[in-house]
C-alpha cells in the first residue's frame, strides 16, 4: 500500500508529463487544443510537485531505485513551474510554426525525464534519466533543422553526452563494483561505515567529469553558446533548467565529495576557471541572448565552484536563484534589448576610478558585518569576501554625473541591494533544505585569489581601455577555446545533419561558429 502511495504522489508529475507526450500523438486534438491538455496536464502536475514539497516527508522510500528528498522536490517544483511558463509562453510565440506537435512531445519527455532523474536512488535510473534529458531536449535543439548553427550545436551537446554518459557508466561500474550495490543511499552507508578507497575515488572523478561535460563548463561550453539559434523558450528551458542538473548531482552526492580530494580539486579548476574567463566574455558581448549565454556558462562555473568549495546549501540556493533569473531574463529578452537600446542612445556610462577601487573596500566589510550580526556561522569568513567582490559593482558610480545628490542616491540604492542581497542569502541559507555543508579552508583562499584577480581584470576592462585591448579581443573570442574543441569534435565525429555537410571541410567551420557569436 506505501508503495502505492508513493507511486501516485511522487510519480504523478513524470505521469502527467508523460501523458503530455501520448496527447501530442493524437492527431484528432488540433494545436490550439492540444496546448490547452498540455497546459492542463502541466498544472496538475505543478499541484502534485507543490504536494510532494509539503508531504515529502511523510512518503516512504522506495528502494533501491527511487527516494524523495527535501530538496529533490524543491527542484522538481521548480522545474515543473517553469515548464508550465514556458509552454504557455511557447503557445503564443510558436503560433502557425509547423512542428508544434513534435515541439510539445519533446517539452513533455524533458520534463518527465528531470522528474525521474531528482527522485533517482539508484545509478541506473539516475543514468537513464540523464541520457533521457539529452534525448528529449535534442529535439527542440533541432526544431529548426535548416540552421546549420542550431544542427551543429545540438552535434556538439551530442559528443559531450555521450561521453558524459560513458563517464558515468564507468563511475557505476566502480562504486557498484565497491559496495556491493547500485544503491546511492547504500552509497552513503557504505561510506559512513568503512570510509573512502582509491576505486571511489575515480568513480567520484569520472562523476565529476561528467558534469563538467553536462553544464558546459570551459572549454565545452560551445553548444550552450550556439544554441541561441533554437526558439528563445528552447533557450529558457535550457538555460534555467535543464543546465542547473549538474549542481543537483553534485549536490546529491555531496557524501561521496566530501571525502574525494582529487574531484573536489577538478571542480575547484573548471568552476573558477569558468566563472572567470566566462565572467570576462560576457563583459565583451553585443548580441542580448549570447550575453546571457556567456552569463550562464559564467554562473554554473559559480556553482561548481561552490560546490567543490563544499557550500552545497549555497549551492543549492544559487541553482534556484539561477534558474528563476534566467527564464525571466529569457522570456523577457525583447523588454531588455529595448532598454539596451534607449542606454546605447544614451551613451555608455563608465564608472569612475574611484567607485571601482572603493567599491570592494565597502562591501566586503558590509557582507561580513551583516554575516556577524545574522548567521555568525552561515559560511566561511573568505566567502563573505568572495561575495563582497561579486557584488562590489552595485557600487559603482558614472562617470558622466557629476551631481552629487545623483551620486549619492546611487550610493545608496547599491548599498541598499548588497544589503538586501547579504541578508537574502543568510536567511535563505536556513532554510530545511536537508544539505550539509564541508567547506574546505584551503580552496576556499584559493577561490578567493581567483575572484580578487578577475575583479582587477574588470577594472581594467572599464578604464585602461588601451592597455587592456589585446586582452579585450582575446575575451571577445572566447580565448579561441571553442574552436579548438570544435575542430576536434568534429575530427571524432563528423555531422552529417544536412546533404551538405560534406562539404563544408573541418577548418571552416570554427569560422562558421564564432561569426554566430558576434
């Protein structure tokens, strides 16, 4: 009987979905209605998601194959939420499209996909799920099959899945082979009880591979660039959701992080490494939806990065955080090309020296008095650092002003949001969200000096305009990482998505993908 229950509660948003797909396969439903049952379908679904949220902890467990969690249900509310939104807005920006139907099946087999993959307690279904994500999002990527940049994105996610996939195969075999058991909560037992072996150490390191391969991190953060070809929901949904599936990972297996240096040590390198040199790119970019490509690639190296520092719960809030931003920021993306045409007519404001060098000077010290004065032990003391350096720039002041009351109120309405942020994150952090944290004291300064040195790259992307040039044009090429990947993915496995792809030679299409760029 608990199983039953379980079924019908955890499992009904997935079944909802599900039936979503069997609903696009009716041709006697047309378009218009064939929304109005998915819409339906996906709102029941967000109820039965908003249940779990408040029942999860009164649902048993259904071992060794599936188990909720507080924060697995979390995120499955929250994706469920988005897909709603974004199929009601795919409605109207998809109207008289041809392959509507194809679209919605595709929408419904991601989010059923995600479903299965959050409430996942055993290696096979978290890998079926994964592999099931990619599929189903495969589909929406290629909507427009005669966009060469949209087929060639979607053929690079392609190579990075199916070794992602590979990678995670193999972290199985070894953990499986370890303890005995598929299960991830024997996993966990197993390593309470007799500790961590050079075997789990790899399988952590094949994990760890795997995500990095999964949230496009540099350098094979190609596809997540070029996927702006697909329709701006496509984006939205990828962007704000399906992207965020690696921090969850990483999350959930933060018992096997904490005691696996040599992974922890790989999240350190991609996640600040991304951050950075991402941060850096997007500063560069024109075109609104690349910008805010580049930004995701800059945020899940963020993610990573937290997570290998071992602030999962930080983590966690920024994966909600993100995606919440990300598909306002997408489906909005009209509303802010208009305003950055009206500040383009306006003229570029630059900070002026002082602000920029000020600026860190005020708010990290605010950071680390509200931390004192709120959650004493919330986070690590170089966090709080960390985090006055990223926000740092909300107090930065123009240049062109030269009113002191204007000055002023900008002061103050930047000090108003670090505050209001600081304290966001301080209470959010309190939240039940079942996640401990491990930080680690010397990646911790290590991510600090990483942070302090692209806050000075900023500085002098902002006023040593000449001195920083070479730099400027090596950042707006994406340090030339992507067609390195891109020639040798294409030398693996070559595309052949249209009659003639081959004819296009191999080293003209790095050319072909950094003009989609600009």
């Amino acid at each position: 009987m608990k199983h039953l229950v379980f079924a019908i509660f955890v499992l009904a948003p997935a079944m909802m979905m599900l039936a979503g797909m069997l609903a696009s396969q009716l041709h006697v439903l047309t378009i218009g209605r064939l929304w109005r049952v998915f819409l339906l379908l996906s709102g029941i679904a967000s109820a039965a998601a908003l249940l779990n949220v408040c029942g999860e902890q009164q649902f048993p467990e259904w071992r060794p194959w599936l188990m909720t969690s507080v924060f697995g249900s979390v995120v499955a509310l929250l994706v469920q939420l988005l897909g709603t939104l974004i199929a009601a807005f795919s409605s109207r920006y998809l109207d008289g499209e041809p392959g509507q139907r194809r679209y919605v099946a595709a929408l419904a087999g991601v989010l059923a996909a995600v479903h299965l993959l959050v409430i996942a307690d055993h290696w096979v279904v978290l890998i079926a799920a994964w592999a099931l994500v990619g599929v189903a999002l495969q589909h929406l990527l290629c909507f427009y099959p005669d966009r060469p940049f949209a087929m060639l994105a979607a053929h690079k996610k392609r190579i990075a899945d199916r070794i992602a996939d590979g990678l995670l195969i193999g972290a199985a075999a070894m953990a499986w082979r370890e303890t005995g058991s598929g299960s991830l909560s024997g996993l966990w037992s197993y390593l309470g009880t007799e500790g961590m072996s050079t075997t789990l150490q790899l399988s952590a390191v094949c994990l760890v591979l795997a995500v990095i391969l999964r949230t496009a991190l540099l350098p094979v953060h190609g596809w997540l660039i070029q996927v702006m070809e697909a329709p701006t929901p496509v984006s939205a949904l990828l962007h704000a959701g399906v992207v965020n599936l690696g921090g969850y990972v990483l999350i959930r297996f933060a018992p096997l992080l904490e005691q696996a240096m040599p992974a922890r040590s790989l999240l350190l390198i991609f996640g600040l490494g991304s951050a950075v040199l991402a941060g850096l790119v997007m500063l560069t970019r024109i075109s609104i939806k690349v910008r805010l490509a580049w930004s995701t690639a800059a945020q899940m190296g963020f993610m990573v990065l937290e997570c290998g520092l071992g602030l999962y719960t930080l983590a966690a809030l920024h994966l909600i955080g993100h995606s919440l931003y990300k598909a306002h920021a997408f489906l909005s993306a009209s509303m802010i090309v208009r305003q950055t045409r009206l500040q383009t007519m306006r003229g570029r404001l630059l900070p002026t020296t002082v602000s920029l060098l000020l600026a860190p000077v005020v708010a990290i010290p605010t950071v680390l008095l509200i931390q004192r004065g709120i959650g004493h032990a919330a986070w690590p003391w170089w966090w709080s650092v960390i985090l006055g350096l990223a926000w740092a720039p909300l107090l930065w002041l123009p240049s062109q002003r030269s009113s002191i009351r204007a000055n002023g109120l900008q002061m103050l309405s930047g000090f108003l949001m670090l505050a209001c942020l600081t304290c966001a994150a301080l209470l959010a952090h309190a939240l039940p969200l079942g996640i401990c944290d491990a930080p680690n004291h010397v990646f911790g300064v290590v991510a600090l000096i990483g942070m302090a040195m692209l806050y000075l790259c900023l500085v002098c992307i902002q006023r040593q305009t000449q001195v920083s040039g070479v730099w400027r044009r090596w950042s707006y090429a994406g340090f030339y990482l992507d067609e390195i990947y891109t020639r040798i993915a294409l030398q693996i496995w070559p595309a052949r998505w249209t009659p003639d792809a081959a004819k296009t030679s191999h080293h003209r299409m790095p050319a072909l993908v950094h003009r989609d760029a600009l």
